[in-house]
C-alpha cells in the first residue's frame, strides 16, 4: 500500500506530473517547532539541475496544512503539500503502447487493467521520493542525538569522487546512465531499538529502503563479504561495557536489535532507466520488437539525489521505534 509505520505513520500520493504530490504523518508529538524553512535544505539536496541530475526543477515549497498551529505540531496528523509545476506531459504519451525498458510501465498497465498514469512514471517515479525527504525532516527532530548521515561513495564502479565529472559528462553524452551506492551512518545510537525477526531493526530499514525507487540491494557492516568470511573474522568482540565492539562487523545490531555501535549500511542504485540511446522493446499494439528513443528530462545518475532520501528513510524507521520503546 502506501502507508509505512505503526506509532510513526507515513501515507503519500501524487505522480510525477499530477496536479500535487503530498504526504500524511500520523503520531508525531505534539510541541516540536516545525516550519516550512525547516524541510528547505534537505528539499534542496533532492532536487535536479545539478550535474549529473535531471533539468527538471521544481520549486518544492511545502505546504503544511494541518497539524501545525503558531510553528508547533499538535498532535493531529501533519498534512503538507508540494505542486507539480514544471511538467513535459507529451514526452510520454507513447508508453502505453511501447513500455520503456526496466520501468514500471507494463506491470502497471497490467495491474491497472490500463487505468494508470504514466506521464513522468507517474506514483512510480522517483519524485515522488519527496514525500519521504519531507516525513524524514519530521523524524530527525525526534531523533534528539541520533545523527544520520549518508553519503554517495561509488558512482558507476569508481569510487574516486575527482573522475566523477568526467565520468558523468561521458556517459551523458553517450545517451546512457550510472548508478551508483550509498554509505549510510548513524551515531549515538542507543541500545534496545529493534525486535527478534520480522520487526527486526534490518527489516523495517530494508522495507522503507526499497520503496526508494532504483534500489537493487543493501547490505550491513561486512554485509555480503561476511559470506567469504570465517567467524573469528566476522565477530565482534565486545570491548566496553556500553557495548562497543573492536571492529562493527555486524553494522550497529545484533539479532535484529541496535547494540549501540553506529548503525552502518550501504545501499545500491540502479543505473537510470530512462536514456536517450536507442533500445529495442516490443510495440504491443503491431506486435513488433522496434527501436525506442526516450524523449524528456532524465538523471545520468539517480543515484546523486538518493543520500537525503535514504537519511530521510532511516530516521523515519529510527523515530518509529523510539516513539514505541520503553528505554
């Protein structure tokens, strides 16, 4: 569906080229400062026109419309708003009949018996990461010491941030895309938050993560190298009696549950479906595997715009289980 959360509670809707695209969150307390200008720096680190990034820009002033009275939540649900203003409708009116290659266009036409909205990947597009960029700059004023910080550490295979440019400006030129990983690290983490199994602390941070359109995989601290590791290599042995452990293998938890090092993971990107270099696809209405070009405003590399979401991801699920512990 498109709710996330128990005692924290996201739902969001709109599509990339609909009239508005806004968010509802339900258990924020009452008394925590909040305005407008607060979600702008975070806003301005999503969003396009920057190197490597769609020429899509759009304003993303938010419009809070309920839950906030004299710069104070209340209590109620948080209601906010975003327009939709600097649309291309016409460079999508073919993908119905074409679906683009790795885009949600088909399964969505199929699931929808063909009543869906398409323009700018509609409720699939990655604009829609704004709902939680803005539900994320909510979560971090309830975090109090908690810090999360994530950052690009790969782009297309290189992690030397000074070919980047190169890169990018290569592969735009050529028509294609790069995706790229993420490092996400949050410290002052405190002891307790998670459960055994299905509400473990790895499980609510991958379901919200790979709502983030694009991701293909995460990992925890040593993640998939733990799997060519021996055990004396991969355990962490506990050298204080706060829990620190000698090396965080385990990236910040133990059996589902924080144990009070940094929360460490990485995330992975796909590289940008949408290109302009030709691609064969099949045409359902001739029948016909043709040659598609995709017209309209793309990102060489998603992946540049994805850290702020997966902060934003991260403190909703961390602001979640605060609000339902007992520590």
């Amino acid at each position: 569906m498109n709710s996330f959360g128990r005692n924290l509670r996201i739902s969001i809707f709109g599509e990339s080229h609909g009239e508005k695209i806004g968010l509802i969150l339900d258990g924020i307390p009452a008394g925590i400062s909040l305005s407008s200008d607060d979600f702008l720096k975070d806003l301005a680190r999503r969003s396009g026109g920057k190197s490597g990034t769609t020429p899509r820009i759009e304003k993303d002033i938010p419009e809070i419309v309920s839950g906030v009275y004299k710069g104070f939540t209340t209590g109620a649900p948080i209601g906010i708003l975003f327009s939709n203003d600097n649309t291309r409708s016409s460079d999508y009116l073919n993908f119905a009949d074409i679906p683009r290659p790795g885009h949600a266009d088909f399964v969505s036409l199929i699931k929808s018996g063909g009543y869906v909205d398409l323009r700018g990947g509609g409720h699939h597009s990655g604009r829609i990461t704004l709902t939680l960029v803005a539900a994320g700059v909510v979560a971090k004023k309830i975090l109090g010491k908690i810090l999360v910080k994530a950052d690009l550490i790969n782009v297309g295979g290189v992690e030397d941030t000074e070919d980047w440019e190169l890169l990018l400006q290569k592969t735009r030129e050529e028509g294609d895309s790069l995706g790229g990983i993420i490092e996400c690290t949050v410290t002052n983490m405190p002891v307790g938050l998670g459960e055994p199994f299905f509400d473990s602390l790895e499980s609510l941070l991958s379901h919200i993560i790979f709502a983030i359109p694009g991701v293909r995989g995460i990992e925890f601290g040593d993640g998939f190298a733990a799997a060519s590791m021996r055990g004396s290599e991969h355990n962490d042995p506990i050298v204080d009696s706060r829990g620190k452990t000698s090396k965080n293998g385990a990236g910040g938890i133990n059996g589902g549950i924080s144990n009070g090092n940094d929360l460490l993971f990485r995330v992975a990107v796909k590289p940008t479906s949408s290109i302009s270099k030709s691609q064969q696809t099949l045409n359902f209405v001739t029948g016909n595997i043709e040659e598609l070009k995709i017209e309209g405003r793309h990102d060489t590399c998603f992946a540049l715009r994805v850290p702020v979401v997966v902060e934003a991801a991260t403190a909703i699920v961390l602001a979640d289980l605060i609000l339902s512990s007992t520590l």
